[in-house]
C-alpha cells in the first residue's frame, strides 16, 4: 500500500499496440458531446493508455467484424472470409462520412491525425513493422550467442589437442590415420591373393572348423540376451524383452505357451473353408505336445449353441462332428461378455469388425465379417446394428457329398444373398470376436478399449 503504484502496464511502444474494436459506436456517442474534429481528437487521445515511462503507447480505434452464429458454424471459410472483409470495409466507409460530415473540420494536421487512429491499413503497416523488428531484434541476439559459444568451443578444443600433444607423441588424428592406412593395405592384399601373413594356425578345415565353433544368428542372440541379463541385472541397464523383440514370434514360445494358443474344449471357433468361414465349437482335441487336428462340432439349421451340450455325437439331425487341421481353426470369444455399459453408451465400440453367426444358404451355420455401428435395445433384448463386410459365399454344390456335412445335404431354400454395405440389425449373442488378434489371418481389434480398427 505505501509503495507507489506501477506506471502504465510496464510494456514499450516498440512491442504493443492499443485497438480499440468499437470505433462506431465510440464516433456515434462522442457527435452528441462535441462537433469539430478538434474536439474529438482531444476525445480520442484521452483514451490513450500510457507506458512506463508515461508516454502514450500506439492507439487505434478500428471497427473490425461480427459474425452470426450460422457463419460461425459454417464450413466455407471463403464466403467467411469475404464476410469479415466486406465488414470491415464497410465500416471503414461509415467512420469516413461521420468524420468528414458530422464534425467540423480542423487544420490539415489535426484532420490526418485523426483519420490515422481509424485507419485499418495503417494498424495493419504499423503491427508488421513492429513484428519485422522485434524478429530481427532476436535473431541478432541468437547470432550474438552463437558467435560467443563458436569461439568458447574452439577454445576448449584447442585446449584439449594441446593437452592431448603433451602426454602422447602422436596426436589420435595420425594414430587414426595410420591404422585406416594400415588396414587398406591388409584389404587389398586380401583382394589380390597376396596376404601371406599366418591368421590362425588350425589343421581342421573350414567346414569342420564352421560345424565346431560356428552359429545361427538366433544362437547367437540368445547366448547375447543371457550374458546381459548377467552383466546387467538392473533392469534400466537392460531391456528384459529384448529377446522378444528381435526373434520371431514362434521361435521363442514354449510348449505351454503354445498350448494357450491352441483351442480348448468346448471353445467356438471360426473354420476356414473354401466358401469361407464356418462356426463350430471343439468338442475334444488329441492328446500330443503339438496336436495338428482337433474334433469340430458343426450345426446346422435345426440346430443352435444351447444345444451344443446335448447333440454332442457324430450323425445327429442337428449337428455333426468332423476332425479339422489345427491350422484352419481361429478361436473365437462371444462379444457381449466384453462390452462395457459405459463405452457403449459413449458409442466407443462403433467401427470395429466382428463376426456374425448366421444361416448359410445350404442350412449350417456360418460366419460373416461385419462392422460395428452401434447398439439398441429392442424391449429388453439388446440389438447391435453393423454393416456387412464380406458376405457368406454360395456352398459349392460340385463338392457337396452324399454323407453330409457342411455343405452336403439337403436343407430348406436359401434364404435372400445380403450384400456388402448392407446395414442389418442382430443379436449382440450372434456377435463373436477372434480370440488371439495377432494372429494375422484374424481380422478383428486388437483390443475392445474403445478403439476401434482392424487386427
């Protein structure tokens, strides 16, 4: 309280510049209260706002643009721009004609100051020479520092060679000069056949020598990756994972590893066919450290999941059980167990791909890649709308075989081919998602975070 109070608001001519953006309604007041422009250019300096020295600093009164609420929303930033322009422009003429016919006129002098403080191109002249300068300003100061810190490191490096001069008879630039000489001479006697000198002394050849002491590149890795973790047993030394990294994914997977990414008991899967994609469930997978097939429970028309449990032998109505290749099964997990109601209420699962579990033409139950719009709810059942993206194809009809099995007996009449794009409405129970989206062949999230995109 008992310290004098700040000047102006402490910044100089040189960077700051004072706009008043009601210039109208600032002229439209003032002709009521005063009538020559004399009078109002002493109206128009008291507005002026002082630095710290108590000069004032630069001052415009400009009539700049308002926009509605429409152009503001809209898109066409060219008509928006000719909006402002036309504006500003057209109040520019409007301040004119109240200076020249509202007030009285004063000398030359004083009637150019006063246009001045309204004048748009001046405020626009004035702000680049300002900006002009101050960038200038600075990049001489960089200069300055740059030129300070060029010769404080010459300095140091002169120093340095001079220390380094002292303690050594030859400086590292010769040492490094004749060892590069010395090595070319080493490569092209290698070249040229006429290297003599004894490198090893070793009576095996180079084959036995290669099948002794040699190694793989993945050898070698791992025999690298082991002797880190020894040296450098902290983990910001070291990355842990490193041999996860650099190795391919299936060259490090253990036996129980690669048990977990095999299809269990009871598990849909996703078949691949010639026509496409069948839905089964696995009802018993040999017993072998790598088992290559498994036993698939397939439905069809009369059947349905819930009765996964009772038709479990080969040969009934409703399903029928086939040994697949372990390669062409593609774990799948059911959708809604993953759905969180938070994220989908906030529309945080639409666009991802799943598969859809639904009739094929020939009667047994197929799988469709769709994507993911958004979910509804039909009374108390929860509804998903997606969009086709690849349809189920036609069975062949030149395969089918008279003992059955998936596209080879008789079923109902096909039922109308969706096409793609098609947006359709299902159960969220009909909605499955790959199980392991590394795999390459599976086209699903990686994650249902939220995120959606293709695995």
């Amino acid at each position: 309280i008992l310290k004098e109070h700040p000047r102006g608001l402490g910044l100089k001519p040189k960077q700051t510049l004072v706009v008043g953006t009601r210039a109208l309604n600032f002229i439209e007041g003032e002709k009521n209260d005063v009538s020559t422009q004399a009078d109002l250019m002493k109206r128009v300096t008291q507005r002026a706002v002082l630095d710290a020295s108590g000069s004032p600093l630069p001052l415009f009164l400009l009539e700049l643009f308002s926009l509605s609420k429409e152009d503001k929303d809209s898109f066409d930033f060219d008509a928006k721009k000719e909006n402002m322009y036309n504006q500003i422009f057209e109040a520019r003429g409007k301040i004119m004609d109240l200076l020249d016919n509202y007030f009285k006129p004063a000398s030359s002098n004083i009637r150019q100051e006063l246009y001045n403080y309204f004048d748009i191109e001046l405020f626009k002249t004035t702000l680049n020479n300002k900006f002009q300068a101050l960038l200038n300003e600075q990049l001489a100061s960089l200069e300055r520092r740059l030129h300070k810190k060029r010769i404080e490191c010459q300095r140091n490096i002169a120093v340095a060679e001079d220390r380094l001069t002292e303690k050594e008879s030859q400086s590292y630039r010769e040492l490094i000069k004749l060892f590069i000489r010395e090595l070319l001479q080493i490569v092209t006697e290698l070249v040229t056949g006429n290297y003599n000198h004894v490198i090893m002394k070793d009576e095996s050849s180079g084959d036995e020598f290669l099948l002794k002491w040699g190694g793989n590149l993945e050898d070698n890795l791992r025999d690298g990756h082991e002797l880190a973790m020894e040296l450098f047993n902290k983990n910001e030394l070291y990355e842990r994972n490193f041999i996860d990294k650099v190795l391919p994914p299936g060259s490090t997977d253990p036996p129980e590893e690669l048990k977990k990414k095999l299809p269990q008991q009871g598990q849909a899967v996703r078949v691949q066919i010639q026509q496409g994609f069948l839905y089964g469930s696995i009802q018993s997978i040999p017993e072998a450290a790598a088992p290559t097939t498994a036993h698939v429970l397939f439905y069809t028309r009369s059947g349905s999941q819930q009765q996964q449990s009772k038709d479990q032998k080969a040969g009934s109505d409703t399903a029928q059980v086939r040994t697949v290749e372990m390669h062409r099964l593609h774990p799948l997990v059911p959708l809604a167990p993953l759905v969180r109601p938070l994220q989908q209420k906030q529309g945080g699962y639409a666009g991802i791909r799943l598969w859809h579990r639904a009739y094929r033409e020939d009667g047994w139950v197929a799988l469709q890649a769709v994507q993911l719009k958004n979910f509804t709810k039909q009374g108390m059942e929860q509804i998903a709308v997606v969009t086709l993206l690849t349809p189920m194809r036609p069975a062949d009809q030149q395969n089918q075989n008279q003992a059955g099995g998936p596209g080879g007996e008789q079923q109902p009449p096909p039922q109308q081919q969706q096409q793609v794009g098609q947006e359709f409405s299902c159960k969220i129970e009909d909605l499955l998602v790959d199980a392991n989206p590394q795999d390459p062949s599976n086209t699903t999230v990686d994650t249902l975070g939220g995120q959606g995109g293709y695995g």
